[in-house]
C-alpha cells in the first residue's frame, strides 16, 4: 500500500500551468488556514485542541515517508513535519518550506528555494543537503516512482548552495511543484529509521509525546511560518467514526475530524456542534481490472457497468445527500474539469446489449471487493450489487478486513472498491493511478493513447492548447478506463463552537491546523 493510501495526498484542485511557471513567495495570505481564520473574528492565543482521528492500532506508523494508512498518524505527521508547498485557496499549490519555485525553459528542471528561517525543532537551520536526502530517501521507498513521477533516482536530486535544490525530471512536467506539496515532508539529513518517533521536524507544532496511535503536539514559537495561536493540540485515535463521533457529542474531543454522513445527521440538531462539510472532497469508485484475463478486459463490458449504476440512488443513500453525482472522471475539483463531456446516466437496455456483444458470462456470480475503512464504503458495493442484478448480473459482496485489502486485493483485484481522500487535479489522478507506468495502477490500465495524451498535457504551457489536451485526456478516462465513479462524497468535519479557524480546503489542506484557535 502507498504512502498515506487512504487519506492519499491531501490537495485541492488544480491551477492553470501557466500560473505554476510563476515563482511564488511565502505570505501571501493563500494557505489553507488563512482562508479559514478570516471572518472568524480577531483569533486569540492559548488553549489545548482535542481532535479526534480515524485509525486502527494494527497499521500505525511513524515513518513520514513510509505507509500511513491511519489519519491520526497522518495528521501527527503532517503537523510536525513540513512539505515544500502546500494546497491554497486562490491557487492550488502555494509556498510551504520552499518559499519559491523556477522551472527551466523545457519545463524538465526545477529549482526550490528554502524558506527564509526555516529551521528544525532543535534550532538547526534547514539546507538544500536536508531537503535532498529527504527527497531521495522517498524517492527510494518502494513506491518513490509514483510519489515523484518522472525522477528516475537518486542522481536526479542535487543541491546547489545552501538553500536551493534541483530537481530534475525525465520529461517536461508543467506541473511538478504540485508534485511536492504532498509527500515531501523534509527531516534532518541522516536521521536513522530507528530515531523517526525523535526526529525533530520544522512544521507550526512540536512532538510532545506519543502512545499508541495518541499524540499531544505543542507549539512551534519559532516556525518560520507565522504566529500558531494553539498552546496544544492533543490527537485520539478512534477507530470508527460513530464512536469519534460520540467522543465529541459527549465533550471529550473539540474536533471530530472526517465523521462522515450519519453523524453528521445525528449533530445537525445540535446548536452547540458546528457542521464543517467540504464539498466533493473524497471519491469512492469500483474499480475494474482492464488487464487480460480480468472479466472485465473487454472495454464494452466495462461501459455496461458503468451504466447500470443509478448515480442519484447512490449519492442520495449511500451519501443521505452529503454528495454530488460524478461522471467517471477523477479530478472534479479541477478548474479545468470538462464539464461538457455528457453526464452518464443509467441505461440498463444498452448495458444489456454491450454485455451480450462482448459474450460476457451472466451465469456466473462475481465478487465485488469491499472493506469498511471509511463510511459508506461498504454501503456502496452492496447498493450497486443490488442495481447490478437488474441488469442480469450476478455480483456478491465481499468484505474484506482493512489489512487483507490493502495486501492482497488493491492493485491487483478484478472487481472492488476504492477510496481517495481528496479532490486533486485530472493530473494529479492520471499520473498516479492511470498512466501506464503508475505506481497505484488500481485497474493495470495500459493505454497508449492516454498515455500519449497525459505526456501532451504536461509539456503544454498555452491555456488553450493545455485546456484542449486536458479535454481529450479526460474523455479518453471516461470511455475506456477501469473506474466506475459514481459520485463524490463530501468531507465533514464536525467541531464545538469554541472552535474557530479551522481550514476548510479538502484533502491536506484541511490538515494544517496553525490558524485555528479557541474562542
């Protein structure tokens, strides 16, 4: 399983390339948490936040570059440890640690230059030689290439001077600083894998101490930042959403972060909750294996799945509402979303007739691969297993323990469910899961014309061409990948009312939590 799998990659949507191609400076007021703290009054300082997390005592990790499958590891770790940049509101990749981004004229190299002031919790500065053994030590995890696509190795990642590092790409990547707002969390050069619950981070808060997948975090005075109002923030585990959920109604917790739908419905009532919901913030698609041998090889079969699905039944039940109804292409939060491609809508008669011409087997019962993980996961595979059989088809439901997914079905499973926790760029999902040399190939899609399209999108700088490229790329996604995305669920977060400033971008930038304060 990749890196932070299951909340993957915390991002907003996506920006034009040619704004990428700007350098950009630190403080321009664009961060997550500066979107949040405005309107919410003149912030005061102090106070310990309880937030409560999703996560499971099987799967918790303290590796920043290794497998984060638990959020509450994740936000512990996105807290302490910075990125080069990060999502903003006006612009979806905005300075963090690196205060600033050059591309060359081929669009092949990059150079990030160091925030002025960055330095470590123990007061060491941060140089270009920290960053590069960071960068090369995630370039090197089993999954680098998909992390850093592109960047063939550790020789393709050097310092120049103190504060600036060089990265250089096999192909032009108009977009690569988004690349580094996710995954680039930078430590100490040389810090041992047996010293990672010690290594001193640069982010707006400061490991206190950790037990068991809990955490209390205290404030960073001298992040190079900004002012962090927080005193504290204390972190607990949960590891399901009702019971997370309850923690807060109860009084125990001030935030309870990702609670989905249903306790959403049950806090509404509550004059003392506030109800923060992030439109389209996660996708939930079937998947299905286009490799041979799969079922679902033929490309019409996997068109008639796509349109037996009743898009509406599944946002209004699965969802109770909190959603939108999604069109096989992922990425919605992309400014440059093709929203003329039509609306698939369900179509039993010529889903019948697809699956008669591909002579796809109807007598047989085929599993479709589910886990609870998150809210309404599960809920989905079994409302479309029962839309399925009005179309003859057989489908069983099989739930799957979190741990045995991960290691035996993702990646490699004919037919099952998925999740990603946040709304990023038609590129961003092209790059990771669907070009042929993906690292999350979730389908083992290979498709020399996507392929083909997604290089041009990436070397175009001109609005127009790069919105065209971007136009065929997805249509391409919507005929013949192996995703079935019915809809996008919204990310809701529920907090008491003393709770002010939190940030309200989806995916890792509702993660950055320096401005929220305590009323």
């Amino acid at each position: 399983m990749d890196f932070n799998r299951r909340q993957v990659l915390w991002a907003g949507g996506a920006m034009g390339a040619a704004a990428l191609l700007a350098a950009c400076s630190s403080g321009n007021g664009d961060t997550a948490a500066d979107k949040a703290a405005a309107g919410d009054g003149k912030p005061k300082s102090g106070g310990t936040l309880r937030i409560g997390a999703l996560g499971r005592a099987g799967a918790i990790t303290r590796d920043p570059h290794g497998t984060q499958a638990n959020e509450s590891d994740y936000l512990v770790i996105a807290l302490v440890f910075d990125t080069l940049a990060m999502p903003g509101s006006k612009s979806n990749t905005v300075p963090r640690l690196a205060a600033s981004w050059e591309p060359s004229a081929d669009l092949k190299t990059w150079k990030f230059k160091i925030a002025q002031g960055a330095a470590f919790h123990d007061g060491t500065p941060v140089t270009a030689e920290d960053v590069v053994w960071s960068l090369r030590r995630l370039r090197n995890t089993p999954s680098g290439a998909a992390r850093l696509p592109g960047v063939k190795g550790a020789e393709s990642i050097n310092a120049e001077g103190t504060d600036t590092v060089v990265i250089v790409s096999d192909y032009a990547n108009a977009d690569f600083p988004l690349l580094t707002r996710l995954t680039t969390f930078v430590m100490k050069k040389d810090t041992p894998d047996n010293a990672l619950d010690k290594a001193p981070g640069t982010g707006p808060f400061k490991l206190d101490w950790y037990r068991g997948g809990n955490a209390r975090l205290v404030r960073n005075d001298k992040w190079y930042g900004g002012t962090v109002h927080l005193d504290a923030i204390e972190i607990t585990m949960f590891e399901t959403p009702q019971a997370m959920a309850n923690a807060l109604l109860a009084g125990q917790i001030d935030v309870a972060s990702n609670a989905g739908a249903v306790a959403a419905r049950t806090a509404g009532t509550r004059k003392d909750i506030q109800v923060l919901r992030r439109p389209n913030d996660m996708a939930m698609p079937i998947v299905m294996r286009t490799a041979a041998g799969s079922p679902f090889a033929d490309p019409r079969v996997r068109e008639a799945m796509r349109l037996v699905v009743d898009r509406d039944a599944m946002v209004k039940q699965v969802l109770s509402g909190y959603g939108t109804v999604a069109n096989d292409i992922l990425g919605t939060g992309d400014p440059a979303f093709a929203k003329d491609i039509p609306q698939r809508k369900r179509d039993l008669e010529k889903a019948k007739k697809l699956l008669a011409e591909a002579n796809f087997d109807l007598s047989k019962t085929y599993s479709l691969v589910t886990t609870e993980d998150i809210s309404g996961l599960a809920e989905s595979a079994t409302l479309f297993a029962n839309q399925a059989r009005e179309a003859g088809i057989k489908v069983e439901v099989v739930k799957q323990e979190s741990g045995a997914f991960w290691d035996k079905t993702w990646k490699t499973g004919d037919f099952y469910t998925t999740y990603w926790g946040t709304n990023d760029s038609v590129v961003f999902f092209a790059s990771k899961t669907m070009v042929g040399e993906a690292g999350q190939n979730e389908a083992g899609w290979n498709d020399p014309g996507f392929d083909a399209a997604y290089r041009k999108v990436l070397a175009t700088v001109d609005e127009k061409e790069r919105a065209a490229a971007l136009k065929e790329l997805q249509q391409i996604e919507h005929e013949r990948s192996g995703y079935l995305l019915w809809g996008m669920a919204d990310g809701i977060d529920l907090a008491a009312a003393k709770v002010k400033g939190l940030p309200t971008l989806p995916g890792y930038g509702r993660v950055q939590l320096e401005n929220a304060w305590l009323a």
